[in-house]
C-alpha cells in the first residue's frame, strides 16, 4: 500500500471521546470493535458528574473544558459520547472545532426510527436531555405520527457510576421509572444517555422481551467509520495494539474498575484537573 502524507500524519492522530464520567466508555467499546486500529483517547469529567441536573449553559462550559483539553492531545474527530452534552450544544462546538465533532443524539434517532415496529417509542435520559425534547423533535421532523412518551430518569447514572446497578435496589429504581413507558405499550426504547447500556440486562429484564432497546453506539461507531473513510482520515497503518488514553477529572479508581469490565482489559487512567 502507498501511502500519501496526510495519511501518515491522521493514521497517528487519534479519535477524542469525551462523557461526565464512564458512560461514554460504551461507546468507546463500539469503536474499538468496529475500527480496532484506531487510536482513542477519552476524557471523562468524572469530578462534576452528573451532568444531566446541571443547566445548559454549566454543561457548554464543561464541555468546552474538555474540548480545550484535547486541542494538545491531537486528535482528528470528536465524539461527544454524551447524550446532555449534545443536547446543550452540539452546534457551538462544531463551531470552533477544526475536525469533525460527532453528538450521539441523531445516530440514537436513525437507529429508532428503523426498529421501531409500530411507532411506538420510549426515550429515556438524563433530565437536561429529556427537557431538551432533542430526539422527540428529531423524531416528529422525520415522521408526525409516532407515539413518543418520555422520561427522565436520573437515579440511573448515579447506579451506574455506584457500581450499584445489581442490586436489589437497583430493579425497584428502574420498575419505578421505567412501568409507566410499559403501559403505554411502546415496542422499543431508546436508552438517551450513554451511561444506560451499561444496565441494559436490568433494563431489558423490567421492559420484558417484547421492547427493543435501543443503543446509539453502534450507529455512532459506524458513523465515526464513515466519515474517517469519507475524509481520508482512518487510519491505514492498523494496529494489533491500538494506545488507548483515558483521562479523568476525578478519582480515578472507581472509573478503572468500571471501564475494565466493560472494555474486558485492564485500564489505566490519569487525574487532569480543568477549570
Ligand atoms: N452519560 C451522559 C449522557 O449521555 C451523562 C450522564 C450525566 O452526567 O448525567 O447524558
């Protein structure tokens, strides 16, 4: 294979990841199976999550934080792997990035507009994302008849981040929040905040078999592929042993734990304080 020189200098930079804390990882878990030579670094706000309380223009700020960050990481894309980030302001940070910036909120709406069998849909996120009304306006742009019911449910972050999701505790959380969506007879469920995939079983478990739910990582990683083709930025030199760095503004102990279960490796990530 020949190589030109823009393809040498992008197949070194890598993919940016960034989320409040390790939800963002279930994406990061899509794009390594997808692109496995692809190099990652994530960033994980984890001292200031959640995120989804917090207003928009708080959620911007540390967002922009984040992206600052990484200006000295050189990477070659974005992907805001978090669903309230998104949802407070996916357009400004297109803005003053020079690479391509990914939010996680459309690939989630293609994904439930081809499964949805009866149009019947349920969308669950944090209270910054449900408020936004981001994916029901998505949705009702692409087809005006849908039965959409949404709900914030912003308990399950703190689950996720606890280690707390199989717990007893846990289930009643969820049949709480989640059997109002059921009697209203939805036949799929988006799952709009990227820390949710990671109590998918427990979520399945209450919603029954009947219900799909609906991941946006996969579509985001297939997403990142096209657009690295289409730009002439993946990267062509492969690798058996992709670097890998994560970043965290808070403790990293509990964001290792997490993420080497999830991502089946053991992981290691820094302490960087922002702001
Ligand atoms: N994982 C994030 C999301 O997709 C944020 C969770 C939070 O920090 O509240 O919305």
């Amino acid at each position: 294979m020949i190589l030109n020189s823009e393809q040498i200098i992008n197949a070194h930079k890598a993919i940016g990841v960034i989320d409040s804390g390790v939800g963002g990882l279930t994406v990061v878990r899509e794009i390594s199976n997808r692109l496995p030579g692809e190099r990652i670094i994530y960033f994980g706000d984890t001292a200031r999550m959640p995120y989804g309380p917090r207003t928009y223009e708080e959620v911007r700020k540390f967002t922009f934080e984040m992206i600052d960050f990484l200006r000295h990481q050189e990477i070659k894309m974005l992907v805001v792997a978090c669903n309230s980030a998104t949802a407070a302001g996916l357009s400004a940070y297109q803005e003053v990035c020079e690479y391509p910036v990914l939010g996680v909120i459309e690939p989630g709406v293609r994904a439930a507009l081809t499964q949805s069998r009866r149009g019947r849909i349920g969308v669950i996120g944090t209270v910054g994302t449900i408020n936004s009304s981001e994916y029901e306006m998505a949705m009702r742009r692409e087809n005006g008849k849908l039965h959409i019911v949404s709900k914030a449910c912003p308990l399950f972050v703190l689950l996720v981040e606890n280690n707390l999701v199989n717990t007893p505790e846990a289930k009643k959380v969820v049949q709480e929040y989640l059997d109002p969506l059921v009697s209203e007879d939805i036949d799929s469920l988006i799952l709009g905040c990227t820390h949710y995939p990671l109590m998918e079983s427990l979520i399945q478990e209450v919603v029954g078999s009947s219900v799909s739910l609906i991941n946006s990582a996969e579509e985001i990683a297939a997403e990142v592929e096209e657009i690295l083709g289409n730009t002439g930025m993946a990267n062509p030199l492969g690798s058996d042993n992709p670097r890998y760095r994560f970043f965290v503004s808070g403790n990293p102990e509990p964001f290792e734990e997490v993420g080497a279960k999830l991502l089946q490796r053991d992981i290691k990530a820094y302490q960087v304080k922002l702001g």
